[in-house]
C-alpha cells in the first residue's frame, strides 16, 4: 500500500498513519511508514521510541536497541522513552544497560511500581540476588498489591532453593497481566484435606514444566483423592504409567463431579516441597514400538558414540531467542573422532537444518517423531544428550539419561542456585554461559569435554 492509498498529505499525516498501523498490528506497514517519515523527520524521540518498540515486538533486538538508543539521545530525560528502552536492552541481553535506566527512571517516577518489579528483574538477571530481594521486599512494602512485584520474588525466593516461600509468592501470577485463571464451577484447591474428593489438576506451562512436576501426583494421590488430569497427545503415551495415579481426561464433560482443582505449579506448595524432600523424578513409560524404531535409526553407528543434540526449543516462546542458538553451533564437532550426533529437533527450523546440509552429518532422528515416547525411546539408545533448555531435558532427567543443560545467563529457577547440577534431576549436568550471550565460550568448553567424553567411553 502507498502513501497515496492512505491519502497521505503532509508528515503529520505520514506520522499518524505509521502510528495508526502499529496499533492495528500492521507491523510490517507500520515500519515502513514510521522510516519514511523518520527521514523526514528524524528529531522526533517518540516515533524513534515507537519503532523500537515495534522492532522488539518483531523480536529483532539489536535494531530495537538501536532506534530507542537515538530516542534517547533526543530526549536523554523523558521516563517513557527510558522505560521502552531499558525493555529493550534487557530482551537484547544488555542487562547491566537495562538497570541503569530503571535506576534512572524510578528518579522520575518513584510512585509506579512496575518500575520496582523491571529492576529487581534486572538484579536477579545479573545473579544479584541479595540486591535483586532488598529492592522487591522494600517495594512489595509500598505497594502491597502489586502482583508483578510477588512474581518477581518468587523468582528470587525460588532461584535460592527456598521453594515454600518461592511457590507461594508465584500465587500471584493469578492476579497478573498475563494469566487469567480459569473459570471452573468448582473452588481453587489451597491445601484443604482432599480424603474422598475429586480434584483436577491443571497442566499451566509447557511440556517441560509438565514432567518436572508429575512427580508429585503419587504424593496428591496418597491425600485420599481421586485426580484428574488433562494431558496433551504428545505426552500421553510417555505418562501412560502416571496413569496407575490419575485419570487422563480429553473433555469438559468429564469435569463433573471435581471438587476442586488446582494448578500444577501450586502442588510442590501444598505438599511441602524443600531442596531436601524433592520426589524422584516421574516414571515414564517408553512403549516397544517407539523403542525398536530408535533402535532401528540408531543401528548403523553401533561402533561410534552417539550423541543427541538440540538447539531450539518453541519459537513462539518469548525468550527463545535467548536460550537457543544456531543448529550449525554443532558442527563444530563433527572433526571429533567416533562421534555420530543425532538431532533430536522437531519443529519449524528443521527446514533450515536440511537446507544447508547440516543433516549431511547429524542424522535427523526426531523430525518425523509422534511424540515424546520417541524422543524418550531414541535418547535411550545413545551415550550422551545435550541440549540447551527444552522438554527433551526434562525427559532425559526424568530416564535418568546423561544430559548436559545448556543454559543462558538467566537460567530458569529450576537450575539454581547450584553452579553446575540440579536436585531435581540427579542425572543432569549444567553448563551456563559465563557472559551474556557467550555461547562461544560454552561451545568452546564443549568440545574439551565429549572428547574426554568419548575417550572414556572408548575404556569401557
């Protein structure tokens, strides 16, 4: 669509046609509008703040850093202009960068409490815990009902293995922006004697939180209660032996008679978890067929050790782009004697992954899974996995599988506050960037460690 289709006649009308696309979610449109009229007019702050803010919707950072850097050299004081900035230094991994503008901007405006939950954020994501717990206690003070500010604790709390005070802050995230509970004719369970009654436990996150947290359903089960639990296809061959303790439910009709129900993430809460009495991980089930088709992928490379990799988890996650890194980052090891990898990838850039040849050397061996129980079935047959933050980790931990965790700067909470293991998975080994976005520096380290890797399996 041109200028003149939308009867543009002046910049004025270039501005508000460039604003009036963004706000309708036009993004490609608006980008263009807002460059044509930024070149008209580049000493506008806030069409260069918009842009930004268009950029980092796009989830292109570094431009998105790039236009609210000239917002703010135009308008260095101007608390908006700061806040979209320091939104966008964070996502872009300038964290240091972010806080410096929150500091500032709470100079401005030291009534608004999002600005108190962003810099704890911000402490936290530099590991400045004891920083990151004094600002939030200090503001949950002030501003008592601010949900973001209990939700940003909880991360904390959690992050420092304190996992009842951690668990019950994360109440609040019912009372945030971005989660509506949902509307059953029957109450939220908070820790009643549930002996005789029927609760349903809702699934609230992705698959990975979903194994990390069954494991306390044998636990809720010795309650005395008959559960319900609504499960996903690609995890319910995999949870089949959860089962023995819940009934799997596809329908709303089979809510009927549910006394209460609760989110998943509340039960580790409501049955006392502490770092000293965490559950073993959950049992699952890996069923022949799944098993003889990843023996059957695997059975050419009997005399290599085989290697599992993963490089992205869902794209449509937020952070993605922080955890994740190019599936070509493992090429780096194909020059290692006996290594055969295998990708344990499936999803929309496995067309890349074929396109530039990488599947040449690292066979593509969960592109045509059904679901998890092959992932599961194909991760026995191997030596060793190692993936950056996804499902498939959880599911190797939970098989007691060897699995090296690739993590980023901000690991979740689950992988604190210990440096390099988590009790939640005795079988998992944690390997974290030392810098923001230094996934050279792991990759590095990487290599040093499967060739030793590999050296002991040769002994054995």
């Amino acid at each position: 669509m041109t200028t003149t289709d939308l009867n543009i006649k002046s910049t004025a009308d270039l501005r508000l046609a460039a604003v009036n696309a963004h706000h309708d979610n036009n993004l490609e449109q608006a980008r263009n509008l807002y460059r044509a009229y930024l070149h008209n007019c580049p000493k506008d702050a806030a069409a260069w703040s918009n842009l930004g803010a268009l950029f980092r919707k796009q989830k292109n950072y570094d431009m998105a850093v790039a236009a609210h850097m000239r917002a703010l050299e135009l308008e260095p004081a101007t608390p908006a202009l700061m806040n979209n900035a320091a939104n966008a230094f964070y996502d872009a991994g300038n964290i240091s960068g972010s806080l410096k503008l929150r500091k500032e901007v709470i100079k401005f405006e030291p009534d608004n409490p999002d600005h108190y939950a962003s810099l704890g954020k911000c402490y936290r994501g530099l590991h400045q815990m004891g920083k990151a717990h004094k600002t939030l206690t200090k503001a949950i003070k002030k501003f008592p009902d601010f949900a973001e500010l209990h939700i940003q604790m909880a991360f904390v709390q959690l992050s420092q293995g304190k996992y009842q005070e951690g668990f019950r802050s994360f109440d609040w995230r019912w009372k945030g922006d971005e989660l509506t509970p949902p509307d059953f004719a029957f109450s939220k369970w908070n820790g009643e004697p549930l002996k005789d009654k029927t609760i349903l436990v809702m699934p609230e996150q992705g698959f990975g939180d979903t194994v990390l947290i069954a494991r306390f359903l044998p636990a809720l089960k010795q309650l005395g209660c008959t559960i319900k639990l609504p499960i996903k296809q690609p995890l319910r061959r995999l949870f089949s032996t959860v089962q023995n303790d819940v009934t799997f439910i596809e329908t709303k009709s089979e809510l009927d008679n549910c006394d209460y129900w609760t989110p998943m993430m509340d039960l580790p809460l409501y049955l006392g978890a502490t770092l000293d009495t965490l559950p073993k991980p959950t049992r699952l089930f890996i069923p022949e067929d799944a098993s003889a088709r990843a023996r059957k992928i695997t059975a050419p490379y009997q005399d290599r050790f085989k290697l599992g990799v993963m490089w992205s988890g869902s794209v449509t996650y937020r952070a993605n782009h922080k955890r994740s890194f190019s599936h070509q980052r493992f090429m780096e090891f194909c020059d290692i004697p006996d290594l055969q990898m295998f990708s344990l990838y499936k999803g929309p850039l496995l067309d890349a992954f074929h396109a530039d040849g990488t599947s040449t050397f690292i066979v593509d061996a969960a592109g045509n899974d059904r679901d998890f129980a092959d992932s599961a079935a194909l991760m026995q047959e191997l030596d060793l996995v190692i993936s950056m933050d996804s499902a498939i980790v959880h599911v190797a931990g939970s098989l007691g599988i060897e699995v090296w965790n690739l993590l980023h700067s901000e690991p979740y909470w689950l992988y604190q506050p210990f440096p390099d293991h988590t009790p939640w998975y005795p079988s998992m080994r944690l390997i974290t960037q030392k810098k923001i976005g230094d996934w050279d520096g792991v990759f590095d380290k990487l290599k040093t460690d499967i060739i030793a890797r590999i050296k002991d399996w040769k002994q054995q």
